[in-house]
C-alpha cells in the first residue's frame, strides 16, 4: 500500500513538473531578460557616471551604497525563501502570508532607515555630503516593503511581471541619469535618482498586481504567522548580514582605510565582476519551487536536482572567471578610461569571488528544505569574520588587490569549505565536491 501510495505521487508529481517545465524555463528566461537588460544598460550608465564623477566622486557614491547595503537584512528579515515555500506548500494562506509579509518588511524597512544615519552621522560626522546621501539612499529601503508582490510572482513561476514592473521603472531612470550627466547634475542628483528608481518599481509591481486581478486591501496581517516565519528566518536574517559585511565591508575599509580614490578603482573592478550574480540568482529562484516540491516526493529526486542546479553554476562561473581574469586590465580600459587603468588588477582577482558565489546560491535551497538555516548562518559568519581580519591586513599594504584577495578567500571559506565544519552540512560539502570535479 505504502508503495503503490509511493508511485502515484512521483508519477503525479512527474506530470506536474513536465507541464509545469516550460514555465520554469520560461521564468529563467525572462530573468535573464531582465538582468541582461540591467547588465548592459546600467554597465554602461554606470561606466558613464564613473567617467563623468571622476575616481573621488563615484568613490563617495559607492562607499555610501554599500553602507545602506549593511542595513538591507532589516528589510528582507531572511523571509524570501520561507514566504516562497509557504505559498507552494498552500496557496490558500496567501492573504494572510503576503500581508504579514509587508508590514514586517515596512517596519524593517523604517528601522534600516534610523540605523543608517545615525550610525554614517557618527562614523562620518563632519561629512555632510556622504550623510545626505547615505540618508537619500537609505529610504529606499521603505518602498522595499512592496517587494512582497515579487514573493508571490515568484511562487507562482511568472517572475515576468515582476521584470516588466521594474524594468519599465529602471529605463526611465537610467534615462534619467544621461540626462543628469549631460546637465552636469551635482552628486546629490544621482543619489536622489537611485530612489526614484525603487519607488517607480514598487508602483509598477503595485499596478501590475491590481491588473492580474489582485488586491492589497485583501492583505491581512497575522502575528502567528509573523512568529512562525520570523523563527524560523531569523538566521538568514543574521546569515544575510554577514553575507553583507564580507560582500561590502571591503569597500567601507577602504574607505576609511585608504580613501574614497581607492573605492572609486574598486568599484569600478565590481562592477564589471558583480554584474554577472544575477546568473544564479535568476537560474535558482525557477528552479527552487521544483526542489521544494521534490523534497516532498523522493529524496533521490531531491538531491538529483541539487546536483544539476550546483553543476550547472559551477561551469558557468568558469566560462565567466576565466576569461575576464585574462582581459581583465583591457576591459577596464576600454570601459572606464585610463584614469581607472588600476583597476584591472583587481578585477583578475575578484572575478574568481564568482565561482564561490554561485556556488553558494545553488546551495541555499537544500539549507532551507533541510531546515539547517543555523548552519547557513554559521558559516557565513565564519566568512564575514574572514573577510574582515584579512581586509584589515592586506588594504594597508595593498589596497584593492588586497580587498579582492579577501573577498574571493572569504566567499571560499562561506560558500564552500565552512560546510566540512559541521557533521550536518558536510552531506552538502559532498556534493559540492563532486560537482568540482569534470567526472563524477
């Protein structure tokens, strides 16, 4: 009985997922639309704002970004992946989830606001400039609130709505900022602009939302369902900041370390080694609500799919790495002028940050089915305490080099071999190695 019982689900659960198969590629194909979309035009907005800033201003810009950065967790609170699987797992809740969902968010997303100023105010007290910007940039994080729109898209595989939101939102500032440029706008505007662009997003997910036939005055808040969520996201919550200290805090040391010149150089290598995150990201979040529903039906199946999706990352961030390590120095030429010609060196290091990257957001799935977010969050801390000690020695001594050792060093330690620490992660580690390996 048990076994009849067994064959029905995996045959039901095979026909769910071979109809359901187009979706998901069309899903990943229209996050790939989206991001390619931002890879090209904002790559090349940004390089034009980095030419017309100069090496000190677009320093400034982008210390003060990765400051805000440090703040975001407050507004995620490590819910996305719990919000997603609780609306798979039953769609009849949706209500309740997305509207405690919100006001978490909201709130997160006012105290986020508080924590920055104050604290830029007291690091950078005799900053006016960097203060206001920080603060500009930091409100951001308010409209972040209706980002719980996307959580649903995403649950239901139609991310297309969500691109079409926010891109429309994205070409009209990236317009914009030309226009800026050519008006020669002070550094203030683009500060001002950069929140235009999230407010624009979340009207557009709003009306989006209201055309597919759905309302948030139906949206209902549940402090059960908050406690429940929030105990079991807040480790991602702590994991998802210390993913932001060992992914920004380089730029903040060197900052205070070196100066915003040499923040201006190491942005400029970022931005290029960065820009191709959106690979994973977009390839996972399709393909996650197929390993939820696998961990449901065959353990075989569950961790086939995992190995497919770590393989997979693993051999584009290759294809990726090794060549941009080689052009490193011709691309950042090219892009940023010979004013920024530094930078290449930089970038042949930090571009290797990508394969640890993608590596780890293949991974992030099995931490929440297996429920070992703990786990996620220990190691990640072990990687942000990594990052920080080993910024602390090489900037003085070799500025952004010395930033990109630490950064591709402490993404090895948080995404890969921080999982051989601890007896339940190492089922994982397994995996990962074998996906490393050309045969297996």
């Amino acid at each position: 009985m048990f076994g009849k019982y067994t064959i029905q689900n995996l045959l039901s659960f095979r026909q769910q997922f071979s109809s359901g198969k187009l979706a998901v590629i069309q899903n990943i194909a229209w996050l790939f639309i989206d991001r390619i979309l931002r890879m090209g035009v904002g790559l090349v907005v940004s390089v034009w704002i980095a030419r017309y800033l100069g090496r000190q201003q677009f320093g400034i810009l982008n210390y003060a970004t990765a400051f805000v950065a440090l703040f975001n967790p407050l507004i995620t609170l490590g819910l996305d992946s719990f919000v997603i699987r609780s609306l798979v797992r039953d769609s009849t809740v949706k209500e309740e989830v997305l509207g405690t969902v919100f006001w978490l968010k909201l709130a997160g997303g006012f105290g986020s606001v508080l924590l920055a100023v104050g604290c830029i105010s007291i690091l950078r007290w005799n900053d006016q400039l960097t203060i206001g910007i920080v603060a500009i940039l930091a409100t951001a994080g308010i409209f972040h609130a209706f980002d719980t729109i996307d959580l649903w898209f995403q649950s239901q595989v139609q991310s297309k709505y969500t691109v079409l939101a926010k891109n429309t939102a994205f070409v009209i500032v990236a317009l914009i900022k030309v226009a800026l440029i050519k008006m020669q706008a002070p550094l203030l505007a683009f500060a001002w602009v950069g929140l235009a662009e999230i407010s624009l997003g979340s009207l557009g997910l709003i009306f989006v939302y209201k055309i597919k036939g759905y309302s948030l005055c139906l949206w209902a808040g549940s402090w059960s369902i908050a406690k429940n969520l929030l105990k079991e996201s807040w480790p991602l919550m702590l994991s998802g900041l210390t993913v932001v200290i060992y992914m920004r805090i380089d730029q903040i040391m060197l900052g205070e370390l070196i100066g915003n010149d040499a923040v201006g150089l190491y942005s400029a290598a970022t931005k290029i080694s960065e820009v191709w995150y959106f690979i994973p990201i977009a390839i996972a979040s399709s393909v996650n609500p197929a390993i939820f529903a696998a961990k449901e039906v065959s353990e075989d199946l569950y961790y086939q799919r995992i190995k497919k999706l770590i393989r997979l990352l693993v051999l584009v961030s290759i294809f990726v790495a090794v060549p941009m390590s080689f052009l490193s120095e011709r691309i950042i030429t090219m892009l940023f002028g010979n004013g920024y010609t530094a930078a290449g060196s930089i970038l042949a290091i930090h571009i290797w940050a990508s394969l640890f990257v993608f590596m780890g957001v293949g991974t992030s799935s099995w931490f929440v089915a297996e429920g070992l977010t703990h786990l996620s969050l220990r190691r990640t801390l072990i990687g942000a305490m990594t990052n920080v000690l080993l910024n602390l020695l090489l900037i003085p001594h070799y500025a952004g080099v010395g930033a990109a050792i630490a950064t591709v060093f402490s993404q090895a330690i948080a995404s890969f071999f921080g999982n051989v620490t601890h007896p339940n992660s190492r089922k994982i580690f397994k995996v990962q190695v074998k996906c490393l390996l050309p045969f297996d």
